[in-house]
C-alpha cells in the first residue's frame, strides 16, 4: 500500500538517526567512564577529599548504570 505524500524511504532515515542517536550515547557514556577512572586514579591532598571524591564518582557511577540499563 503507498503512503500518499510520505517518502518511501523514511524508515531508512529514522534508522539512521536512531542509530546516530545511539553512537552519540554510546560515545556519552564511554566518556564519562573515562572520567570516573580519572577520579579514581587522582591524587588527593587529604583523606576526606578522597572520601568525598569516591563517594560522588560511586553516586554517579551508579547513575550511568542505571541509564545503561534503561538505554538498552
């Protein structure tokens, strides 16, 4: 049946940009894993700025699981 008006080919670009979409996310995410080791593998100037730092990159590493789970 022919969509009046419709291009034929709109499926093929709503696959495209689902999965320039997805690339994007994906790229998101590999990103912030990059700095969540940074953080982890920083220096700190004191036990309670380390106490600090890993309990925020921990809060925000669960976050980007839960995301990731959502994503997929």
């Amino acid at each position: 049946m022919n969509r009046p008006a419709f291009d034929d080919d709109i499926d093929a670009d709503e696959n495209e940009e689902i999965d320039e979409m997805t690339e994007n996310l994906a790229r998101n995410f590999r990103d912030a894993q990059k700095q969540l080791n940074q953080i982890k593998n920083k220096p700190f100037k004191s036990k309670m700025e380390e106490r600090m730092a890993m309990n925020l990159a921990s809060r925000y590493a669960s976050e980007m699981a839960d995301l990731t789970t959502r994503f997929r």
